[in-house]
C-alpha cells in the first residue's frame, strides 16, 4: 500500500486488477526484497498505465519513488542502492550516492570467466529476519555524535573502489579479501552490524579450503545475511553441506547466484 500510495491509480479506476507477490526471500533478509518488491510493483502497474496513456517512468524514477515509499511513507531509514539495482538490474556496478539520495550507476563490465566464477563460487545464507531501519537509526546516531567524517566511512568508501577494481579485472582473490574487510570494518563501526549467526557462519567458511572471503549483508544485527565466496562450485558446495550439518538447528536457508544481464 506504500507504494501503491504514491502512483496516480485513478486511470485504472474501471479495471479489475489483482496483484499477487510472492518471494522466494524472507523479509527482513537483508537482500533487497522490499526494495525488489516495490520496483517491480511500480513497473508492473507502470505498464497498465501506459496503456492508457500516461508516461512511463524512467527506471531512476521507479527507484526514487520506491524509496519515498520506504522512507516518506512507511517512515524507515533507507539506502538507495537496492532500489536503484532493481530498477536497472545492470548486474555487477558501482554506485554513487552524493548527495543523498541522488544515484548513479556505473556498470562493471565482467568478464565471462569472472561471472562464471561469481556464479558458481558465491552463496548467500539467511540467518533471520529483523528490521534493518532500527540498525540504520542507532549507527547513524553514534556517527552524528562525533565531530568530523568517520575514519572508517572513508575505509568503506575505499573498499568499494577496490572491490570495483577488482572485479573488473576478475581478481576474485582479491576480491574476497575485500569483503572480507568490508565485514570486519563494519564491525568496528558498530558491534550491531555483525550478530552472532553470521560469525557462526563466517567462521565455519573461514575453516574451509577454497573460502576466500565473506561479507555481512545490510545492516546486519540479529538477522539478514551473509554472503560467502568460494574459489569453485566444490568448494561452495563443501560448504553448504558441511553448515547444513553443523547448523542443523538453526533454520538457515542457502541460496546461490545469477549475475543480472549475464
């Protein structure tokens, strides 16, 4: 209903439309559903509208008001990227956020030797669902506390550029250690941002051969997830078993990837 509140329905009004959603993701998983969701709902009904006549939205313009959404209307605390990657779906990109909310994509042109890697060495494990704006809201208070920029925003900042470069080059090992500093910085700038299960996680891939980094998705806390990378399908798949067996108690779901436009 966020969403739909913001888009003019009175063109539809003498329809009968009905709207069925449905996600193979939780909510709350820290991977961008109800950014996801929201896009594809403002797209879905974007193409009724231009039936009858109104403009469609450009894909920027889906993002934002799939944003307000969240942030105006349902009144969380929001980045921009999830809605900006589903509303163009470029795959791997670079993305800049200055000011806030203004975004810009840069796609990061993969070679097909990394996307095959990416697809068979990556995997992302739900932990829980939780509400990642209470996060946003407590991290953004201790920053706005402090005097100056955060040496450790820098450090992030820093890491995306890396992680650009990496990838672009197909570096993977690089490229997880990346992530893995990614997690542990995040960590440093608040506790919240790594819970418990996903140390669980990273530390039973961190005992694995062929792990070559893990990175905390979102805001973390005591739910989301984590997202693993692996240098072979053998030994993401050595993983899987092996947590599926360790962490048996625990309802965790595993999911592998598919680079967007590849």
């Amino acid at each position: 209903m966020a969403t739909l509140s913001l888009l003019e329905l009175k063109p539809l009004l003498n329809h009968d439309v009905e709207i069925y959603i449905t996600s193979p993701v939780p909510p709350g998983a820290s991977m961008g559903t109800s950014a996801t969701v929201s896009v594809a709902l403002i797209k879905a009904v974007g193409s009724l509208l231009t039936k009858e006549g109104i403009r469609a939205l450009a894909p920027a313009e889906e993002a934002l008001l799939a944003h307000r959404a969240e942030t105006e209307v349902m009144r969380g605390e929001s980045g921009t990227q999830d809605q900006w990657s589903a509303a163009f779906s470029h795959g791997a990109q670079f993305i800049t956020i200055s000011p806030f909310p203004q975004t810009e994509l840069e796609q990061i042109n993969l070679s097909p030797k990394t996307v095959h890697q990416l697809e068979s060495g990556l995997i992302t494990i739900f932990v829980g669902s939780h509400n990642s704006s209470h996060v946003h809201t407590t991290v953004i208070k201790k920053l706005t506390n402090k005097k100056g920029d955060s040496p450790l925003l820098e450090r992030l900042r820093q890491l995306a550029i890396d992680a650009k470069d990496t990838l672009s080059k197909g570096k993977l090992q690089d490229y997880g250690r990346i992530l893995s500093a990614n997690t542990e910085t995040q960590r440093s700038l608040h506790l919240d941002l790594v819970g418990p299960d996903h140390l669980k996680i990273l530390r039973l891939a961190h005992t694995l051969p062929g792990y070559l980094g893990g990175k905390v998705n979102g805001a973390g806390g005591g739910g989301g997830s984590v997202t693993l990378l692996f240098e072979s399908k053998a030994a993401a798949t050595r993983f899987f078993h092996l947590a599926n067996e360790t962490h048996k108690k625990e309802e965790y779901l595993y999911y592998e990837h598919k680079i967007a436009g590849a």
